[in-house]
C-alpha cells in the first residue's frame, strides 16, 4: 500500500502587499492541491516568483497558508507540527550557517534539536557520503559556499527524515558536488526516501524526477509523470545553427538562443516544410540537427500557455 | 540532552565563545565604575547609617551587570540569528514555544549570573559585603535574570535589525537600570523622583538583591519579590505568545 508521504491540499497565501494601497494584497498560491507518494522522486518546477519555495516553506512549518490543509505522512503541518517535522528534512535555499560552531558541531546540535542521542555513526556516514570528511573541525566561516551547501545537506539529513525536501540545493554549486549530491540523495531515494526538489536545471529534474509539478503565478499548470510530459510535447525538435537574422513569423514559431534556433515539429513533412520556409527567408543554415524535446521544451511550451484548468482540475 | 536542552546548550556555547566579549569585557567595566565611583564617593555618608559607599556600591554593580547582560544575551542572539537566516535551523525543529522560552530564557540567566558573579568576585575585596540572607541574594539573582532575559527576548523577537534592538537597550534597559537606585539609596533623592523610582521595576530588583547583603533596604525585600515577580509573569506571557503565534519568525 502505497502511503501519502505529502499532501497538498486546497492550499492558498496572501500576502499582504507592502507596497500599492493599504490593504491591497498578492496571492501567491492560488487553490494548489496535489499528493505525493511515499518513495517518489518529485519535481516541483516554475519560473521565479511562481510559488515554489513558499508552498516549501508553508510544508517546512516557516510560512502558514492561508487556506487549506498541509500534511507530512498523515501529520497535519500546524496541529501536528512536531511529527511533521520529526518526518521532515528540508535543505533551505538560502546559504545560510552559524558562524559559532565547526561543521560537527552545528550537525550534533542539530541532531539534538529533534531529541537524536548517540548519533555519531550516522553523523559520520553524512560526512563521508557529502565529501566533509577532512571538514568536521572547521569552522563554518572557514568553508566555501559548496562546503556550505553540503553542510546544510547534512543538516536536513541529520535526523534521518523519510521526507526529504531540496528547494534549489545545486544553484551555483560546482559540478563534482551535483554529482556527490544527487549520488547521495538517488540512493536515499532506493532506500525508501521520499524527495520533493525544486531546481532551475531542468536536465536534472528529467534525469531524477518520476513524476514532475509545475507552478506558475501560484497555480499548478502542469502535473505529470516526467515521462508522459515528455510524451506529450511535440514528438521532435529541429535545431538549427543559422547565420542571420530569422523573419518575424519564423521567429515566433521557434525558441531562439544567440544563433541556436529550435522549431517543434511532429513528423518528417513538418521537418522539411519547416527547413523550406528558413532557406525560402535567406538566412544562410550552418548545421541541423532532429532530436528528442528535452523537459526545458515542456517547460517553456507549458509556461508559455495560459494558466491550465485542466491540470487543477485533475490535481484536485 | 532533549530539544530544548540542545537549544539551551547551543546558546550557552555561543556566548561562552566569545567570553572575552560577552563575560569579561562587562566584569572589568563594573569594576572601573567600582574604582572611578568608589574613589569620587568615598568619603560619602554611610548608606542606611551602616554601611560604607563602596559596600553599598558593590550589590548594585553586581545586579546591573546582570541584568544587562542577561538582556544582551537573549536579544542579541535572536537578532543575530534572524538576521543572519541561521535561526531557520530552529524554525525546522519540532521544539515547542515552551522549549524556545526555556532555552533562550535560561542561557540569558547562565550568562547573567556567571557575568553577576565574576563581578562580585573582582569587587568584593574592596569593601566588606555581609551575605546576611544569602537565599534572597538567590532569589533575585534568578529572578532578575529571568525576567531581563525574557525581555531580551521580546526586544529580539520585535526586532528586524540591530539598530532597533540597540534602540531598546540604550532608551530603555540602560535608563531603568542606571535610575534604579545602583548608585544611590532613592531615600537620598527629593520626594518627586522616589515617587518615579517606585514605579520602575529594576529598583525592586535591586533593593530585593541588596538587603540579601545587608539585611536593610529602601522597601521591604517581600514587596519587592512581589513586584519582580508579577513583572516577570506578565513579561513571560507575552515573549511565550509571541514565541507561539510566530511573531516576525514565521511568514
């Protein structure tokens, strides 16, 4: 029996707006309801200022929703914060550290805080699994942001939560520290750990996620298994190195990056009508290329859609 | 250790490391006073008609000094954490509001009493203390500390930056302390300013703290612990309230 390791339910925040009139609000979470199971890998998506890490922090206990109902296996986030949290391993987004203690202590006293005796072997394995190993006297000042971030990794992990949440843990972070991270975590992850990540790199969300939301302006557009996402978008991509300059109505049916140009297209005649119409507008092609669409092109596709019902509707 | 044991210990630590700042540096200001103020005053008129200026000089600094710091640990501790986002490890424990209370009210009375004593043990070979109640000497060390420290905690939890809690420290705390009667008997003042000095609570702690010495003081020291002890009642409601519904730590 599969058990609900994270229940969103109905859930909404407003806040009040500093600025504008007195009493003028912004909502940003608007009715967001999904689950998810225990041992799933989940992918919480959206542009800046969608929603992400304030439907985290109303999980984490740091915000209180407005409206609606959050639960962590089975425990209400605010009648029953303290299960909650006992359950519940967040990695904040903020690069944050106490500068009193080294990297042992600050994970001893974190250990503490939720009544955890004894805890150095497992204290020691997170040392080691996250490279910090030759760390455990520094002091926290001494570390570099990436020794931070491992830190805090280490900190959400202390406890051995079955619910692990990672709002953003690879933003700025070297690529040897991705790969110790998500080692880590993937095996956690096999060994029963439900994760929720958010993340800005959308490779890494399709290579770990099974299943994947996406929020935009606080409202679920999109909630799917990564695969049937990919699926669903078109079935190729034309990618196109090009010398000059695209007319306007090609421009708006492709994704343009400096002289990368993408077109979706659905079958071989698209293909070749598509080719046509850039050679037929005198822009000189230098390389082509067909190839699968990538989560980054169901993102933009959905972003780029009005907010969808649908998805709320069946999310609810 | 349990939750908040861990957080009291996590708090203890954190001033004990930098003891030279947080414990020393106050120890040898309330000894510079003793010796600027004890010098100027010394041929001043026995206090109570018994006792020396410096004696009666010495309880004072011994409870301004830990007042002032059990204030200082509490508030500074949480603007510092606020400000510095690490207070979110807290955030994301289960710890009650009750284990938050406890925790930082009881390092900020750790700080208080040890800064207390290392007061008392530079300055009381200048003049000869009585320790004639050493029980209420006690009572309102605890008392006074308690209470300072669940103020700092009030001022930290209001507070969004240093300059705010800075603002409370040296408008208010400072203020209260210096008129309280720690360099003088109030029964010295003009009748308009005893009248004032009744209705600061920091004065009761320190005539409660300096009859444990002496055995004489402005005000009956049962009248004072009452004082102090309602005050400190009302004070830990609030900080507790604040501490449950959030305030200004959680959006």
């Amino acid at each position: 029996m599969t058990v609900t390791a994270i229940r969103f339910h109905q859930v909404s925040k407003t806040y009040a707006s500093a600025k504008g009139p007195a009493g003028a609000s912004f909502k940003a979470l608007d009715n967001v309801s999904f689950d998810i199971q225990q041992g799933e890998f989940f992918g919480l998506l959206g542009p800046n200022g969608a929603g992400k890490t304030t439907l985290i922090s109303i999980l984490a206990g740091l915000y209180r929703a407005t409206q609606g109902e959050v639960a962590v296996m089975g425990h209400d986030v605010q009648a029953d914060f303290a299960q909650a949290r006992r359950n519940l391993g967040v990695v904040p987004q903020e690069l944050v550290f106490d500068p009193f203690f080294n990297v042992r202590e600050a994970l001893k006293i974190q250990s503490g805080y939720f009544g955890v005796k004894h805890n150095d072997d497992w204290i020691d394995e997170l040392l080691v699994s996250l490279g910090l190993a030759d760390k455990a006297q520094s002091n926290m000042r001494q570390l570099s942001g990436g020794m931070k971030r491992r830190v805090l990794v280490a900190q959400a992990l202390v406890h051995k939560p079955p619910v692990i949440v990672l709002d953003e843990p690879t933003a700025g972070v070297d690529v040897e520290l991705r790969q110790t991270l998500w080692q880590f975590i993937a095996k956690l992850n096999r060994e029963g750990h439900t994760v929720l990540l958010t993340t800005h790199y959308l490779e890494e969300a399709e290579a770990l996620c099974g299943r994947i939301a996406m929020l935009k302006a606080g409202r679920v557009v999109a909630l799917e298994r990564t695969s049937t996402l990919l699926q669903a978008a078109s079935s190729h991509v034309l990618k196109l190195k090009i010398e000059g300059q695209l007319p306007p109505h090609l421009a708006a049916m492709s994704r343009v990056t400096g002289r990368m140009v993408q077109f979706p297209a659905h079958d071989a005649a698209e293909i070749e009508t598509t080719l046509a119409a850039v050679r037929a507008s005198g822009v000189v092609v230098e390389d082509v290329e067909i190839t699968k669409p990538d989560l980054e092109d169901v993102f933009l596709d959905v972003m780029s859609q009005k907010t969808c019902g649908a998805a709320q509707e069946a999310a609810s | 250790m349990t939750g908040w044991q861990t957080l009291f210990y996590k708090e203890v630590l954190r001033f004990w490391k930098v003891s030279f700042q947080t414990v020393a540096a106050p120890v040898l200001t309330a000894v510079l006073y003793l010796m600027v103020f004890g010098h100027v005053l010394r041929n001043h008129e026995l206090v109570y008609g018994q006792v020396s200026y410096t004696a009666f000089l010495i309880p004072g600094l011994v409870m301004m000094s830990l007042l002032q710091n059990a204030f200082a640990n509490s508030s500074s501790s949480m603007v510092q954490s606020k400000m510095m986002g690490n207070l979110v490890f807290i955030l994301l424990t289960p710890l009650s509001h009750w284990s938050w209370f406890a925790a930082y009210v009881g390092s900020a009375m750790t700080r208080g009493v040890v800064v207390g004593a290392g007061v008392l043990l530079v300055t009381v070979w200048f003049a000869p203390l009585g320790f004639v109640h050493p029980v209420w000497i006690l009572l309102f060390a605890l008392f006074g500390a308690a209470l300072l420290g669940a103020m700092g905690l009030i001022a930290g939890l209001m507070s969004e930056k240093f300059d705010q809690m800075a603002a409370f420290q040296n408008f208010v705390i400072m203020p209260m302390t210096f008129l309280s009667g720690v360099f003088y008997s109030i029964h010295s003042l003009p009748d308009f300013w005893q009248t004032i000095s009744h209705l600061n609570p920091f004065f009761y702690m320190i005539d409660g703290f300096r009859f444990g010495f002496f055995g004489v003081s402005d005000v009956s020291p049962w009248l004072s612990l009452a004082v102090v002890g309602v005050s400190l009642g009302v004070v830990s409601a609030v900080a507790l309230g604040l501490l449950k519904s959030g305030y200004k730590i959680r959006g």
